[in-house]
C-alpha cells in the first residue's frame, strides 16, 4: 500500500490519496515489525506536511485579490507572501525531518537500506526547496527510491517475533514417565542354602526358622 501510495504522490491531483495510502502501509509495517515509530513519525510528518499545503492554497489566493487593489495591498500582500513562504518552508521542513526517522527506522527493521538514502535526499531536497527546481527534483528522487524500497522488502514465512528466551523450557513431543525398577533381593536358607521366597518364616526344604 505504501508503495502504490508513493507513486501516486507524483500525481497532484490524486496525491490525497497516495498520502492515505502511504500511512495505511506503514501503520501495516509498523504493527509487523512492533516499531510504533515507524508510524508515529509518519504520521507526523503528513501532518506538517498537510498544514504546509493549507498555508499555500490559502495564501496565492490571498495575493492575488488583495494585491489587485493598489501599490500599497501589493507591497504589504508581497510581504506577507514572503512571510508564509518562510512558514510554509518551515512546516515542509519538519514534515521531511518526521518522514526521514520514519524511514531510518523502518530500514533498521526490513534491513533494506534504501529508505536512508530516500530519507536523506527528502530532507535535503525540503532544504533546497528555496531553489524550487532543485528541491522539487531531489524530492521526486527521493519518493521514487522509497517507492523501490516499498516493493523490495523482503517479508519472512513466518511473522516477524522476537527470538524465544533462552530460559524457555522445550517441551518434549512424548513426555517420559518415570519407571520405577522395583528390585527383590534372594533370600537363602542359612541352615541348608536352598533359596527360598521372601518373607518365609520356615525354610520349606530342610524346616529350620528362618531370621526377620
């Protein structure tokens, strides 16, 4: 899910969704791997990354109506402009920052270190973004390197769990019951040597008592 998620993040239109899908896969890894950072940081970084796009459909707008009017709307609407790039650069700032522990955490986990490189490059392409063309090309690299990440890990048979304590008992597939090997001791006839059985008083060859 997360990997279709990060290829429809390409797409403006329809990105609403890729960011949907990319947190409904990474809460999936998460639960897997029993890391809740993996999501928290996710999670985290849509959140900036939501307000960050808010703050640009609000403001171009903005400019535009106000700037229309005079000089003076237009220097204060440019300057405000100004301003909420820099809130917005921010905010875009944190989100990379929130995706690319996400990411180191997750390549930790799944072993497949790709998601570093696409972290890093995530949060170096939001630095750049002050040069537009720059960041916005180093962030597609960095989505498309998650996308390949996504589809290449690796998961086990088996779901991933903690290995057993060493202190674990292992049950037996049979278990041993213990026989207990009862032992009678001989007993002879001290008069004449003819064994006799145990607990006799008389030996029944010759007649003598026999010792208790």
């Amino acid at each position: 899910m997360s990997g279709i998620g990060s290829i429809l993040l390409i797409f403006p239109i329809i990105s609403i969704v890729g960011i949907i899908l990319i947190l409904f896969g990474m809460k999936g890894l998460s639960d897997y791997y029993k890391e809740p950072s993996i999501y928290q940081n996710a999670l985290w970084g849509v959140i900036f990354g939501i307000i960050a796009l808010i703050a640009i459909a609000v403001a171009v707008p903005l400019f535009f109506v106000f700037g229309a009017f005079s000089v003076f709307t237009l220097g204060l609407s440019l300057l405000g402009l100004f301003g909420l790039a820099v809130v917005v650069f921010v905010f875009y700032l944190i989100a990379a920052m929130y995706f690319r522990r996400a990411f180191n955490a997750l390549a930790q986990k799944s072993g497949e270190h790709m998601f570093e490189t696409a972290g890093l490059l995530l949060f170096i392409g939001a630095i750049l973004t002050i040069f537009f063309f720059i960041g916005l090309l180093l962030i597609l690299v960095a989505w498309i390197l998650a996308t390949i990440a996504f589809f290449s890990i690796k998961v086990p048979a088996q779901p991933y769990a903690a290995p057993p304590s060493p202190m674990t008992p292992v049950s037996s597939a049979a278990p041993q019951t213990a026989t207990p090997m009862t032992t009678q001791a001989t007993r002879y006839c001290p008069n004449c040597g003819a064994p006799v059985a145990p607990n006799t008083a008389f030996c029944p060859h010759c007649g003598k008592q026999l010792p208790q």
